[in-house]
C-alpha cells in the first residue's frame, strides 16, 4: 500500500478577515495556496469554493482558520514549508495571528488517494496535545515512516 503525509494547522487570527489587519495576509492567500499547489509532492489541500479554507471553523471557534493538505512525503512538505516562498510568510504570522498556547498543528500518514477530514485533524490534534508525538499523531520532530495500518 502507498501511504501519503497529512497536515493541518490552525492559527487564530487577531481580526476579522475583513479588517486592515488581515488585508496582507488575505492578499497572500491565493499565491501561498498556488505555490503550494505547484510545489513537488504536493497532493490535495483543504478548499471551499472561494478556493480557499477561510470559513471553515474548527473546534467551534469562528477566529480560528485551519490549513489542512496532503503530500507525497515529510520532505516535500518540509522544503515547501521552509525552503519555498511560504517562508516569508510564516515569518510574518505574528502580524495576523496570536502565538497558541496549545499544540496548533499534527501530521500523520494515510493511504494514498484519501482526503483526511477536519473531524480527522481535529482527533489527531488533541491526541498530539494529551499524548504528545506518535505515529497517530506528530511534528516535523517526531519524523515517523509511514505505517503498514495508518487509519484508526
């Protein structure tokens, strides 16, 4: 079985999307997300009509935005999310989002051709939190190797 890497993250914004506060990180969204989209081992990323994940909440709180995608490998979204252009951008979440107290992001591995769901990320969060990292749920710390049974 071939397994791809899942993530999500979420931050909490500090403003409405439609506030001053928010208009350059708003502007980016579309860039980020294409250059995502082109980057090698890119799969499948969260999206609503607007092409975006803006107004999906999670954990019932409307400030929170998750960012939820799919990659072939830990090291395909290691260099999109450290050695790409997404970079700069990460730099600058302290301008649109407050730092989390709690663990904000996990990955895990799925069979490839699944497309995980925000139920799914949120499980895998609060795993993270209660139990710190595991295969079920981990970091670019933890750098696990997909498993022979990923779901469950």
């Amino acid at each position: 079985m071939n397994f791809h890497l899942a993530q999500v993250n979420i931050a909490k914004r500090i403003a409405a999307m439609d506030s001053p506060v928010m208009a350059d990180f708003v502007a980016n969204l579309d860039p980020i997300n294409a250059l995502a989209e082109q980057s090698d081992g890119f799969v499948w990323r969260l999206k609503e009509d607007n092409d975006n994940a803006t107004a999906i909440t999670i954990f019932d709180d409307e400030f929170l935005i998750v960012n939820m995608s799919v990659w072939e490998s830990l090291g395909a979204l290691f260099k999109y999310v450290y050695q790409s252009g997404h970079l700069q951008m990460l730099k600058r979440r302290r301008e649109w989002f407050e730092k989390m107290p709690q663990m904000h992001m996990a990955m895990w591995y799925l069979p490839a051709g699944y497309a995980p769901t925000i139920a799914e990320a949120t499980q895998r969060i609060v795993h993270l939190r209660e139990h710190g990292e595991t295969p079920y749920a981990f970091t670019f710390k933890g750098k696990f190797s997909a498993p022979e049974i990923c779901i469950g």
